[in-house]
C-alpha cells in the first residue's frame, strides 16, 4: 500500500520538473461507439472554446494557440493572450513556442526512419554505437524509446548557459547513476531521449537539428519548426505564475542544443503527416503506436478510454503543451501556451470534450481581492518530505513564499488564509499544519483530484 502511494504521490509531483503527465480522464465519460461521432458545427465549436478559456484568460492562467482538426481540415485555430506582455504582440496560430517533451515523439520517428534505410534495428544495444557508455550493452533502442532503459529522469545543465556538445552530453548521461535495471521497469526519462538524439547523430553522420530539418519538417512543410535557442520573431516569451493573478518571466533551467520549437498549426501538420502515413511505413507507425506497456508506445502515449488516442504533453520552463490524436475519428486536437500553469491539465481534458460535442467544465473565476494578508510566511520556510529522497522546498523572499519540487524553479503561493495557499502552477492547494507545540510539522499537498499527501517538515532550510 505504502509503495502504491509513493508511486500515486511520484506521479502527481513530478510536473515540478518539467515532467510529464498525461491527463486524459474526460474521455471515460464519452460512450464507445463504432460509427464517428456527430461533431459540433463550427460556430458552435468556436463558442465553447472561447467559453471554456475566457475565465482562465481573466485569471491569466492561459495564454497561447489552439487548433482542432478532423480530416485535416482545420475546424477551428486561433490565439489567445500575449507572445509578449511587455509589447502585447498577440499570440497567433502561427506564433513559435518551445515544445519541451513533445519532441520526444520526433526523436522517435527519427530512429525509425534511420531503421527503415537499413542502418540501425530498434534491437540494437547501445554499445553499438558508444562502446564505452555504461550498461551500453544491455540497453536497447527500444528500452529508450519506451523509458525502460533505466535512465534517470534528468539530465543535469553542467555547462552553465553554454549549450553542451553533444560530446558533453555523451559524458554527463554517460557519469550518471542508473535508477532501475535496463528492461526491470517503466521510468520516464529525458536523458534517455537525448541519448537517443545522440544515435541519430552518430547513425547519420548529421547533427540532430539537421537531421530533423531534413528528415521531417521539411517533407512535412513544418516552415515554423526548428531547433535551438535563438528564439527569432514571432517567438512567445515563456512566464510563470506569481501571487494572484500575475505572472512573471519564466526562470531559464536549461539549455540544450536539442530544444524544438513549433507552432500549432506545424503540430497540426506533424500529427496528419505521421498519422496520415506520409512520413513512415505502415511497419514502423505500427511500433511507434504500440503499448509496450503503462500506456507508452515509442515517445508517445498510446491509450483507449471511450476512445483510442495517441498523444504526449510538454513541459518546459514558461511553456507547456499537448498534442492529441483519434485515430478512429481522424481528429487532431493541439495546444501550446506560454504561462506556465495548471491549465495544462483542464485543457487536456475539455478541448477534446469540446470537439466530440460533450459536457465540459467552465471553472469559476477566483476572487483575486481574497488573497489573505500573513505575517507568518517565515515560518514556513524549509524543507518538506514527501518521502524519501522526494522533496519540496520553501521560501520567503521579497515578501512572497515560494514553492518548488527537485530541480524545480521556485514558484509563488497565494495565501487563502493564515496556514493554506493556492499554488496555481499546478492546481494545487498546500496547507501548513501546526504540532501540539504549535510548530510547523508538515505541509499537506491536495491535488485537483481532492488527493491529499502529508509532506512531514525535516528542516528549516533547503
């Protein structure tokens, strides 16, 4: 039971690390049915997205793209909010934001296509192509394409703000310490997929954003993609949530020279070129779509609720994302925002809600003049275990209280009251609990779900 829990709880946290979570549970509401669904017309589609958004536009919660699609005829695309503040130049359909782990399923269409010119097999060790890399010769291609590797989650930035090579990366990945054996068990894992990137690279004898380029945006006409960091016109500034209502510039926590960037209406084209069989044979979609197990195929979730779907979120400092595919009702549902918040997870659920014609949820706009006054944000400084070796570290600074998971950025908390706080980055509420002695003992985190977990105060610093 204990370890049922910490695997609940692990599942939940995570997102502090610019992690991945898929959140597809509105669809279990839908009925299965074998003849397509009756869509909504466009005026209506239109109206319920702008119904569905305009409250966490008011909260600022949301800003950024949305494009819905069946058939590949676009059925509704437009932006939303701010590519900058600062200026107030619009978000557009064609407006260029970081995708974070949504190209994971680019790199795996890269190994593929690699595999159908003969020059690697998906069976392949690692040790085939770095013979010195550690355990090479027991992990396989399709224990990175499927997070089975053993690899850890991270891929720590030892370089400061100077991308690594990928020779630096072939070392830092390489010096890290495994966290399961090759094949034992699903772990998600970036540096298992920048490893892949790294094979790309030694396979084709092209550096990975060339082989992209080549490989993939160009025969797909995805003119707004790329990679790196030089962010260029029509580039949306990535914030995060503050107290409130407000938001700030999202903190840089890494620089990798194998970063994508895109619009929706490329990831619109990606998702009816990969599906529509204009990139890959039937073979190797076939292995990509497959459930290997927990819901994964090859860098994209593979599930069936009502309905079958194929998908990934992305997450990265100041954007997220997600792209989401019926394969049975040829729909194609896409999202890319710039405010980093829990809105991630509500827009995951109802925009494909919205294009089926179901119930979906409007939330209530947050009263913003409730925002508690405290004099006891110091004393909740410090750092909470959510269980061993999983922490969240608090801070007071310039009269805010922060929160932040490993590795995290340090976000704000919006006092409710005294001892409980909104955090708005995930949805979360985070109430401080007092001991007999009229201590802080510990911090209780309660997801979106109603889910609460007793995170037990172990010290007064971080």
């Amino acid at each position: 039971m204990l370890n049922g829990k910490k695997s609940t709880i692990r599942g939940w946290l995570r997102r502090f690390l610019v992690v991945k979570l898929l959140i597809f549970s509105a669809f279990q509401n839908l009925p299965a049915q074998v003849q397509p669904p009756e869509m909504p017309d466009a005026k209506t589609l239109a109206a319920n997205v702008e119904k569905l958004v305009a409250p966490y536009r008011q909260m600022q919660d949301f800003s950024g793209a949305i494009l819905i699609s069946q058939n590949g005829k676009v059925l509704f695309e437009k932006g939303f909010g701010f590519a900058d503040f600062e200026t107030r130049a619009p978000n557009t359909p064609t407006t260029r934001f970081r995708i974070g782990s949504l190209n994971k399923q680019l790199t795996a269409a890269c190994i593929l296509l690699l595999e159908e010119k003969g020059k690697l097999k998906t069976d392949d060790a690692v040790s085939k192509f770095f013979p010195e890399f550690a355990n090479g010769e027991k992990i396989t291609i399709q224990h990175l394409l499927t997070h089975r590797s053993g690899l850890t989650k991270y891929v720590p930035n030892q370089n400061g703000n100077r991308s690594p090579s990928s020779a630096d990366l072939l070392k830092i990945i390489g010096a890290l310490a495994p966290e399961a054996k090759p094949g034992e068990r699903y772990n998600y894992s970036n540096a298992g997929f920048v490893l892949l990137a790294l094979i790309v690279e030694k396979v084709s004898g092209r550096s990975f954003p060339q082989f992209l380029t080549e490989n993939v945006f160009k025969p797909l006409g995805m003119k707004n993609s790329g990679v790196g960091v030089d962010s260029g016109r029509e580039f949306a500034k990535g914030y995060v949530t503050g107290v409130g209502t407000a938001i700030v510039p999202a903190p840089r926590l890494d620089v990798f020279n194998f970063e994508v960037f895109s619009t929706v209406e490329d990831l619109n084209k990606w998702q009816s070129g990969l599906y529509g069989g204009k990139l890959l044979s039937i073979n190797s979609l076939t292995k990509m779509t497959t459930d290997y197990g927990d819901r994964y195929g090859y860098g994209l979730s593979v599930g069936k609720t009502a309905r079958r779907y194929f998908g990934h979120d992305g997450i990265t400092s100041g954007y997220h994302g997600f792209v989401t595919f019926f394969p049975d009702e040829k729909l194609s549902v896409v999202y890319l925002g710039n405010i980093e918040s829990g809105v991630l997870g509500e827009l995951q659920k109802n925009l494909p809600a919205i294009a089926f014609g179901k119930e979906f949820n409007v939330p209530k706009i947050r009263d913003a003049a409730k925002i508690a006054t405290t004099e006891n944000l110091p004393n909740y400084v410090g750092r909470y275990e959510v269980f061993p070796g999983f922490y969240l570290d608090v801070k007071f600074e310039n009269e805010i209280l922060s929160l932040r998971g490993p590795r995290g950025a340090f976000i704000a908390l919006t006092p409710v009251s005294e001892n409980e706080f909104f955090y708005r980055h995930l949805y979360a509420k985070v109430t401080f609990v007092k001991d007999e002695n009229q201590k802080i003992a510990r911090l209780d985190w309660t997801d979106p779900s109603g889910s609460t977990y007793q995170c037990k105060k172990i010290s007064s610093e971080y």
